[in-house]
C-alpha cells in the first residue's frame, strides 16, 4: 500500500477541480487517490479528456 499523507487529499482536490470537474466528484476522486494512490480513469473538461491520477511510488 501507498504512504499516503496528508496533504494529498488537499493536492488532489485542487488538481481534479483545476481540469474541470465537478466538487462532487473532486471529493470522491480525491479520497480514492488518499487512501489507494490511484483515481482511476475519469473524464474532464467537459468530458473531453480522459484522466487518471496516480502517486509514484518513491
């Protein structure tokens, strides 16, 4: 499993509502990138771009 900290919920967030998408969602992705290191495939801007965000293991 990932170290997550904890600023990586915040970072997240900002980088998920920074492409466009909704809060909801920002929430939602954000707690799955905290606790597993990995969004999963998700579309912004507008549904335009597919997305992932995932934490390099160091």
């Amino acid at each position: 499993m990932s170290k997550t900290l904890p600023q990586d919920w915040l970072w997240a967030y900002q980088k998920l509502r920074s492409l466009a998408v909704g809060r909801t969602s920002s929430a939602f992705l954000a707690t799955l990138y905290h606790l597993r290191g990995d969004t999963g495939p998700f579309y912004c801007k507008g549904g335009l771009r597919k997305s992932r965000l995932v934490r390099k293991e160091s």
